[in-house]
C-alpha cells in the first residue's frame, strides 16, 4: 500500500520543508486541497452528519498546480495529488491547461483528483448553477481527456461549445495523469467506473471500501473500461496493524497527517517513516 501526505492538514508556511522530507524519506506523494474562492457565508459539509463547513472562509487558498509545480522543482520522486480539484468551477481549457504544465514541469508526476464540489456558495459566486455541477464536471472531464490525447478537438456540448483547437504541450504521463473521483454518492462512483483511474471516498465506512470498490469495478467491466480502480482515503494510523487493516479493506494508497500541530510536523514525519515506510 502506499503512503502519502494530506497536506491540507498543515499550516502552508511548512508545505515546502515537508515535501522535501517526505520526497527523502520515501514517502509516495503529498496532496493538497482546493477551492477557487471562499464565501464569507457558507453552508453544508463535505463530512456526512455535519451542518457548518470543515474550514473558515480566511483560511489561506493557492492556485493548487502553481504550488505543486513549485514543489516539483524543489524535489526528484515524490508525487503531487489535489484533493480535491473543483474541476466544474473552469472552462476545461483553464484547468486543463494547468494540469498538462504541473505534469510536464513534473516529469510526469501528477495525480488529478477531481470532485464536483459541496459548496453551493462557492458556485453562485462563480455565477455557476450549483445544480448543475455534475453534469458540468463530466463534460469538462471529458473535454480535458480529449484536450490530453487528441491532435485536435472541437466539441459541441451542453455546457462548452468551440470550433476546432489544438491543444499542447500533451501531458507527460500516457495517456494523461491518473484522474481520482472523489465522494461517496451513486453519481460519484458511476463517475469514478466511467471517468476515473481512482477512487477517492470521503465519509464510506472502512468496512465499506470493499463492495464501494466491487461497485465501481462492475459498473467499469460493464462500460468496456479494462483494469482496477485505485483507492485513496485518508486515515490515522497508530499501529501496524492499522496499516494492515486499511490494506484489507481495499485500501491502494493511505494519506496520513501523524501531526498534531504545524510545530510537530516534521518530526511526526520522520518518526512515522522510521516506524511504518
């Protein structure tokens, strides 16, 4: 199973030096977070059961592939994941745009996790229709799919419409870097089966990951889509036997935070690698 960083779970001002350690001591990836802009009135939560968003509208937002690719210039191996990008808040040309430059300024080294989004504040005050947002994610995925891999594309569709374009440079990774689907609804595990490389759950219950995944895989095997879906959830571990257990459930790739707070990170980084990497 690989493991990984929420880098979410941090202070930005420790983003870098984190990274660094990470890409030396063998972790797989780190990943961020991402919102175009932040309401001063919000409402809901990505968390099942919860009423009021998980953040405040201050908290400090980055263009997300300005700041991996910054990061990539800064390491050699490590791998560089959004988590979420609200991939329905752009015209796919802008978004992706940016994730063909984050690759090849990588050296191929991008995971593109992509949602459809929880903040309905968030879409009204991009003058977006926040009912719509699943249709419009779908759409800009497979534009951005056709962007990646076609010499040249034009489309015609509910939400984007253009004449004839080329698009380059093509991304590093063949045929385009692994997309993630996250959430738990119906829509986003048909999206995952029918879009996605990988599956990112939310709120699913460990011992949901299992059947989420064996969802999914039919739904694939049924669209004519060949191989595995691989899952990413982010969790604690305290134990080996935490690391086993989420590799039971049906877990590929675990993002941890073993920090408290901002202070203890790097040495919770470290001491994390030396116990269980």
């Amino acid at each position: 199973m690989k493991v990984g960083l929420a880098l979410g779970m941090l202070h930005p001002g420790r983003w870098l030096e984190i990274t660094q350690e990470a890409d030396r001591l063998g972790y797989e990836s780190v990943w961020l977070p991402e919102h175009l802009v932040m309401p001063v009135q919000m409402s809901g939560s990505p968390n099942a059961g919860e009423e009021h968003p998980p953040v405040p509208p201050e908290v400090q937002v980055f263009d997300v592939f300005a700041y991996l690719s910054f990061l990539a210039a800064a390491t050699d191996r490590i791998r560089l994941g959004t988590n979420v990008f609200n991939i329905g808040l752009r015209h796919p040309f802008v978004s992706a745009r940016a994730v063909a430059t984050a690759d090849v300024l990588s050296g191929g080294r991008i995971e593109y996790g992509i949602g459809a989004s929880w903040l309905a504040e968030e879409w009204t005050a991009a003058g977006l229709d926040f009912h719509t947002r699943g249709r419009r994610v779908d759409e800009a995925l497979q534009v951005s799919k056709q962007l990646w891999t076609e010499r040249t594309i034009a489309h015609d569709g509910e939400f984007f419409q253009f004449a004839e374009v080329m698009f380059e440079p093509k991304p590093v990774q063949d045929p385009h870097p692994p997309v993630h689907v996250g959430g738990d609804s119906a829509a986003a595990k048909r999206r995952a089966a029918l879009h996605g490389d990988g599956w990112i759950p939310l709120t699913t219950p460990l011992e949901g990951i299992r059947s989420g995944r064996e969802e999914i895989e039919a739904m694939r095997e049924t669209a004519g889509r060949a191989g595995r879906i691989e899952v990413t959830l982010t969790g604690a571990v305290t134990t080996p036997d935490d690391l086993e257990r989420y590799a039971d459930a049906g877990v590929d790739r675990l993002l941890v935070h073993p920090w408290e707070r901002t202070s203890q990170a790097l040495e919770a980084v470290q001491r994390f690698a030396e116990q269980y990497l």
